[in-house]
C-alpha cells in the first residue's frame, strides 16, 4: 500500500492596519471590517493591527473577529505594539506579552486620511521591509496634497478646476477670490478626503467661516470653483500593467455628496452602476482616470473622481490612493460590475503588493 504524502501548504500571514489618526479614522474601521471578511482565509493567516487616534499602535488579539471594533476604545483584547525597523523577521514587538509577534508577509494599510493615506505609513512599512498593499510613499503624498496634486495634472494638460491655495486665515482677500472663481464656491483641507471639513460658500459672507472651519483640519486650503456637472468616478488597478473599471455616478441628494452620504446616511446619495454613458464618453473617462493614475505615479489601486460637464467636458476632481470600502464604497462596486468580485479583488490587490516588492528587493543598496 502506497503511502500518501501530505502536503502542508503555508498560509501567507496578512496584517490589516486599520484607525488611525485622521478625521476620517471611523470610516477606516468599517473598511477594515469589509476587508477582513472577504480575505481568503484559506491562503491567507489574518492579524489585525489598530492604531487609536493619539497614535498607538495595537495587536487586535481577540478571538471572535467578526467585527472589529475601535482601537481607540482601548478593550482587553487591545495590546500595544511597538513597531521596530530594520530586523525583517521580527517587525512588530508586544509590549504587553515583552515578547516580538510572529513575521509578518504582508501587511493591509485601510488608514484614510492624514498618516495613514498620505505616505507616512508607507515610509514606516518600507522600513521593516514588508510589502504592503497600494501606492508608494511619493505618490501617496502627491495624491493626498489636493495642491501639488492639482498642479501636476495641469502640467500634463488634465483639465481640473480653477482654483487657489490658502495657508492662514490672513492671506486672501475675499473680493479677489470670488472674482476670480465666482459664486458658488468650495472650500476644503488640502490633504483630507471623505468630504471632511468641506464648506459649500453661496455668498460672501459665507467665506471666511468655511475657511476658518477647513483649517481646523489642515494647514492648507483649497478654495475651488464650483463646478456644474455630474459626479463621475471610475476605479483603477495595477503597477505597471492598469486597467480602469466602467464609470459609475454619484446623484447627490443634497448640495453635494458629503460625509453623511458617503458613510452615514445610506439615501444621502443615489449610486448608479454603471453610469448611463454613451460608449464614447465611457472610453473617454477610462483613458483619463488611466492617465491620472499615471500622471501621479499611482500603484496597487485608487479611484478617480470627475465632473462631467453639459458639453461634454471632463474635469478631473482628485484621485484616491485607498479608497473607501464600506459596504456602499464605489471602489468595490465599481470592480465588481466590471467582473471582478469583492475577495477576488482584495486576493488581487495582495498579489499586486507581492509583485512590487519583489521587483524593488531585486535593486543594489550599496556601491560595490
């Protein structure tokens, strides 16, 4: 009788990183939570580290995980880590158990916003010598700084809003402003998504208190004009090979799509999958979003949000370098009436990660 050898196959060991310091800190648990449940736990060892809006950093060591919860509720199952550079086998060490945890493979920033989607993270994950899911540090800069970003799409001839820059409450002068955007007006953080901290100004007087308010958020303002079109995005995948996914459009129910419709209020907006457009407009919008995508040397995943006007004009709004993907997030959706379904693409945007690493780790890092 023939002795069946069995194989054991060995799980990668995966580390969603989710909370973190942001405004936008609450929407990074629910994606976190979206994600966690379409990881193919067969190929897959799932850890999941949190870090509260002070900073810290905490191994999610509880048992039943079928909802994460905040880290910044601090329960038992919470244990701080620290994070230690240069030593790729032991990257994480538990301060609670004064033990280091086992090597992780790869790790999943779910982190919008500020320190989380704007390179700060990236940097850190690079210094442990882990490959990790989406953009790299510069692009996830460029992408998050709505300025330099809006500057370099205008270099490469991508039409955007009109627009000005703002540092402090003291360096405009409001007549100026509104003479040379109009009315309405948009003012918004420079480096925040998710609609935080945007103010929709209809009169003069208006102004100064919506900037006031934006730079509650953020050092830097953008004041932008008001653009009367459809919310167009389309979603993008890839390193060096991309593709786009069909457009889908946002109608707003409101004055435009904010916060609560985004996250909170599911009839704040309507989602049409995809959007009613003609083939041409369809192919047009892809090839911009391909373009964006490349323009801001963008890798792994990001969406790219337009406005389509009467005419037919595209103004690219901004692109997201993690998008959401909360159970109404148009990131997934988008894939998924494109062909790709929700843990197929999670399984995907992994191998993306892997792919990357491998060709950077193949680069000298020294003279000789």
């Amino acid at each position: 009788m023939k002795t069946i050898e069995v194989i054991k196959v060995t799980k990668k060991r995966l580390a969603i990183l989710f909370g973190g310091r942001s405004a936008e800190h609450e929407v990074s648990v629910d994606s976190a939570n979206n994600i966690y449940k379409a990881i193919n736990k067969e190929k897959y060892e799932v850890i999941v580290i949190g870090i509260d809006h002070k900073g810290k950093w905490y191994l999610y060591n509880k048992k039943d995980l079928k909802n994460l919860t905040d880290p910044d509720k601090k329960e038992d199952y919470f244990e701080k880590l620290a994070l230690i550079p240069g030593n790729n086998d032991k990257q994480f060490y538990n301060l609670e158990k004064n033990k280091f945890i086992k090597k992780i493979d790869v790790i999943f920033p779910v982190l919008h916003g500020p320190y989380g989607e704007d390179g700060t993270i990236q940097g850190l994950i690079k210094n442990i010598d882990t490959p990790f899911v989406g953009a790299g540090v510069l692009a996830s800069a460029i992408a998050m700084d709505k300025g330099v970003m809006k500057r370099l799409l205008s270099e490469e001839n991508i039409n955007i809003a009109d627009y000005q820059v703002i540092k402090n409450n003291k360096n405009y002068e409001a007549n100026n402003l509104i003479n040379k955007l109009g009315l309405p007006l948009f003012v918004k953080p420079a480096n925040l998504g998710s609609s935080v901290g945007v103010k929709k100004v209809t009169k003069k007087e208006e102004l100064t208190n919506a900037i006031d308010y934006a730079l509650k958020f953020d050092n830097k303002v953008i004041v932008e004009e008001f653009i009367k079109g459809r919310e167009i995005e389309c979603s993008v995948l890839g390193n060096e090979k991309i593709k786009a996914s069909l457009p889908g459009e946002i109608i707003p129910q409101d004055d435009f799509y904010s916060y609560e419709a985004k996250y909170i209020n599911d009839q704040g907006a309507v989602l049409s999958f995809p959007a009613e457009l003609s083939d041409e407009l369809t192919k047009k919008i892809k090839e911009i979003s391909l373009k964006v995508y490349k323009t801001l040397l963008t890798e792994g995943m990001a969406r790219v949000d337009c406005f389509l006007k009467e005419d037919g004009e595209i103004i690219v709004n901004e692109i997201n370098t993690i998008p959401g993907f909360t159970k109404i997030s148009m990131y997934p959706k988008l894939w998924e009436i494109s062909g790709i379904g929700y843990s197929d693409l999670i399984n995907h945007l992994i191998e993306l990660a892997f792919k990357r690493y491998e060709k950077e780790i193949k680069l000298k890092n020294n003279y000789n």
